[in-house]
C-alpha cells in the first residue's frame, strides 16, 4: 500500500515538530515536507506533489484560506485540512468554500487527526459535528442575502437521481450509506458524485454539502 504524502503547513515550528512526530509515526503516512507560510507551501506542493496538505489558518504573509484556494487552483490539486486554534463560523465556511475537505481544531485527540488524514486521502470529507452544526446555522440565514435562491438554481440543473445523491452527501453519509437509502451501487453513487462535481463545477464533496444547506433542501425533506 502506497504511503499517504502529507504536507505540513504552519508557522509555529514547534507546532510543525509535534504534527510530524504525531503523524511520522503512522505506517501508511509519510511526511514529505513543511512550511511555514502559504507562498511556502506552494512552493513545496510543486516540488513534493503531496497527497493531503495539512494546513493552519492564521500566518503572515499568504494565510492558510488564502492559500487552500491558489492549491486548489492546481492542476491535481492536493486534499487540504484545515488546522486551527479558534472556531469562527465566518473562517470554516471560507475554508470550505475555498475547496477545503475537512476542518480540524488542534486540540483534536492525535488519533482522530490521522484518522482525518486517512479519510481525506480516501476522498471523504471530515466534518465534525461542531462544523456540521454550524452549517446548518448558515443555511437558517441563507434566505437573507438571495443566497437559497441562487443556490436552488444550481441544483435545480441536476437530474432527479443526483439530486438525491446530492441529498445524501449533505446529510453527511458515506456512499456506502446512499447506496443503500436510494437502492443503487456504490460505484453508481461515486459516479453520480463525479457528475455533481462537473456539472456544477465544485471541488469535493463538502462544497456538495454547503449547496445543498444554502438551498434548504435538508428543511424542505424533514418531516
């Protein structure tokens, strides 16, 4: 089994010490570099070409949000955690929307950070419940700004089964779990996913999820 390549990102350095002596440790990940800024970052994800981009939110320079989108940008785009100190609402939407997968506090217990490694490197977005709630605030006050309207536009471009599809990843379930709610194969969902993807030109999966909030479609199927 190919080795996850995990790029380090934050300006503390003994922060990057104790991520690397943390993450070193797991078989399946190999730390190929670190930085302490976003324009460093860069820089390494060019030359390393990681997997996962491990990344903190505030630094000098180009900051972390700032960063995740220009590497989202790329060409085969490395996956990017975000790791963070504070739990702003306004920061993990940005970083989410900025083509984030997953968004961790650095308090968060070692083995659920390598967890998260391993299930972005998989594909699999990493919400946590905290995120998740949060979400669901931000989609209460999306009619406000005109934003539920725009954004049912958008779905409203996806045919009935990737609607449904895109129901299940915003209610957070793993391809496995629709498969079974919408009696399909996983290899359909997955292909239904991609087509999400294409047809409304989002990143991964969390920005499904975000879409599906901010059009209310989650309220409009509760019982």
């Amino acid at each position: 089994m190919t080795a996850i390549r995990l790029l380090l990102v934050d300006d503390d350095p003994l922060v990057r010490a104790g991520l690397s002596f943390m993450l070193g440790g797991a078989d399946d990940i190999e730390i190929v570099g670190e930085a302490a800024d976003g324009a460093e970052a860069e820089a390494q994800v060019a030359r390393t070409r990681p997997d996962v981009v491990l990344m903190d939110v505030r630094m000098p320079g180009v900051d972390g949000l700032a960063a995740t989108q220009r590497l989202r940008a790329r060409p085969e785009p490395p996956r990017i955690v975000v790791l963070t100190t504070f739990h702003a609402d306004e920061q993990v939407l940005r970083a989410l929307r900025a083509g984030a997968s997953g968004f961790l506090l650095k308090d968060t217990p070692p083995d659920r950070i390598v967890e998260a490694v391993r299930r972005v490197a998989a594909g699999d977005p990493v919400l946590s419940p905290a995120v998740t709630r949060q979400l669901m605030r931000h989609a209460a006050g999306a009619a406000a700004g005109g934003r539920r309207s725009r954004a049912r536009e958008r779905v409203a471009e996806l045919a009935e089964r990737e609607r449904e599809v895109a129901l299940g990843v915003g209610r957070g379930l793993a391809n496995a779990q629709i498969a079974a709610d919408l009696f399909m194969s996983v290899p359909t969902v997955k292909a239904h996913v991609s087509r999400i993807l294409a047809k409304l030109s989002l990143d991964n999966r969390v920005q499904i999820a975000l879409l599906v909030h901010d059009a209310g479609l989650l309220e409009d199927d509760a019982p």
